[in-house]
C-alpha cells in the first residue's frame, strides 16, 4: 500500500513540478517585458484569485472523498451532487463579479481594465468546473492521466505566452495578454474532461446535498484559513509599503519585485502538494480499516523524514538557487 502511496505521489508531483517548471520558465520572459509596477498588478489580482477559488470550490472536493468512498455509496451519485454543488457556487459568484466589474476593477488597481476581471472570472469558473473530475481521477487511482493533463495545459500556456507577448504583443494591452493566455490554455480543460462531463446530470438530493455542503463548508473555510496565510503578504503588502521603498518606485513596483522572487520559494510547497494529491483519496479509502491509525502514522512518519531531506538540501543550496 505504501509503495502503491509513493509512486502516485511521484506521478503527481511529475504533474506538478513539470507544469510548475514550464510555468517558471515564463518568470524571465514576464519580467523582460514587464515594469515591475505592471507586475504588481498581476500579482496582486492572482492573489486575489487564489482567495475566491476556495470559495468556488466550497470545499467540495473533500467532501466527494469523504462520501465517494463510504461502504455503500454510488460514486456516481456523490460526482453528480458535488459537481452541482461546485457549478452552482461558481456560476452563482461569477454573475455577481462579473455585474460588479466596473465598481472592483478600480479597487483592485485595474482601472480601465474590467475586461480582465471578467477574463479572471471566467478562468476561475472553468478551474472548479474542473476540480471535482480532477478529483475523480484522483479516486480512480489515474494519476498518470492527471499529470498528462496538467503538463499538456502548461505546455499550451507557454506556447500561448511566447505568441502573445513576442508576435503580437502591444504595450496598450499589456499584461493583458498573460491573463489572456491564461484563460485560452484553461478552456482546454473542458476538452479534456468532455466526456465526464457530458455524463455529469445536475444533482440535487434532498438527503446526500444537504449532508456534503455541511461537511464541506468548514472545510471551505479552512481553506479560507490557510491561504491567507499563503498569500496576505501578497495581498497587502502594496498597501503597507510606501511609495519609494525603492527609491524612485512605488509600492506597486515593490510588490512586483516581491512576487517575482517568491517565485523561487516553490520547492517545498511543490512537494507536499504532490502528497496531498495522493494522501487525501489514500486516507479515505483506508479510513474504516481497523490498522488505519498505525497506517497513517507511518505515513506520517516518512513524510516528515523526506521533508527534513528536503528542506535542508535547499537550505545548503540558497547560494545557487
């Protein structure tokens, strides 16, 4: 069984850490056409992003785990009540952005560009239309499937990236050409997962729904919890710094430096993602077994060993990185 944990793992983390290093190769290409101020408004507005997503998913990929895999369930039956729950929420907070767009955009530094909240939305709808297959093919022990998906997403968005800002690319548009990338590489999602989709019927059962949203509201605001601890400092550090904390720049310009080299701090987060990916289909599916506690402490305990590796091979290595 620990074999069988630990070579998911990997493939998740090759469906990981491949997209994460396509995706980093970008980090030279934004920053060679970027004024770190313009940046700062990218980062700023994916900060923001990553917030509403967990909101979007509302918690409900924990909740399929938890009911998918309960002796008796129809798994199907949980799919369809979760993938309901997860489009409603979405489609229900992407009307409302979209309404406001006018009102937020000046809020969140986007003055004149409310075509990029309405671009934002649209990927944030299309990565939780997505989350609940995903995690079906997480259930389904395809981990292999999941990484080709996510490398071949990357791989278009690079390819997308490399067209819009070196062959047609206009300083009026900007870095609106990178949240446009975005957007045309994750409506390749709904390719992928077409045929579960297609099979996918709106769901909504008076004794299953009302169970899964109360399991999976808290855990929705867990979520909540732990990217603010992620990204807060994102979020408000171009409201906390003063103009001119770089001489002659202001605080927008210094929140673009910040986010350009948080880049790098990837290596360990990567890593535990990949587990979790794993761990969480794992965990449930073994969860009624009597040895599970003794299973899961071990578990637990290479986890740790690895991480300690981890963090001290980057630890002795900061120089070159």
């Amino acid at each position: 069984m620990l074999r069988k944990l630990f070579s998911d793992t990997v493939l998740y983390g090759l469906g990981n850490m491949v997209p994460r290093f396509l995706n980093f190769l970008l980090f030279p290409l934004h920053t060679s056409i970027f004024y770190p101020a313009e940046y700062g408004v990218y980062t700023y507005l994916m900060s923001i992003v990553a917030f509403v997503n967990i909101v979007y998913s509302f918690g409900m990929e924990t909740a399929y785990f938890r009911y998918a895999t309960k002796p008796g369930a129809n798994p199907e039956k949980v799919f369809n009540v979760a993938q309901t729950v997860v489009v409603g929420v979405s489609a229900l907070f992407s009307i409302i952005i979209i309404f406001a767009a006018p009102v937020l955009a000046p809020a969140l530094g986007a003055e004149q560009k409310v075509t990029f909240i309405h671009w934002l939305t649209a990927i944030m709808f299309i990565d939780n239309i997505v989350a609940i297959p995903f995690a079906r093919l997480r259930l389904e022990r395809k981990p292999l499937r999941f990484a080709l998906f996510k490398i071949a997403n990357v791989v278009l968005l690079v390819a997308l990236n490399l067209y819009f800002l070196k062959v047609v690319y206009t300083p009026v548009f900007g870095i609106g050409f990178v949240f446009l990338a975005n957007l045309v590489a994750n409506a390749t999602y709904l390719l992928f997962f077409a045929g579960m989709l297609s099979k996918w019927r709106p769901v909504f059962d008076h004794e299953q729904t009302p169970v899964m949203v109360r399991y999976a509201y808290p855990v929705m605001l867990t979520g909540l919890a732990g990217m603010t601890n992620e990204f807060f400092s994102r979020v408000s550090l171009e409201k906390w710094l003063p103009d001119n904390f770089y001489p002659m720049q202001t605080s927008a310009y210094a929140l673009g430096v910040f986010g350009a080299c948080y880049k790098f701090s990837v290596f360990m987060s990567l890593v535990v993602q990949a587990f979790r990916f794993a761990a969480e289909p794992f965990f449930f599916s073994h969860a009624s077994d009597k040895k599970s506690p003794q299973l899961f402490a071990r578990v637990n305990h290479y986890f740790i060993i690895v991480c300690c590796f981890i963090l001290v091979a980057i630890g002795i290595n900061l120089d070159i990185v």
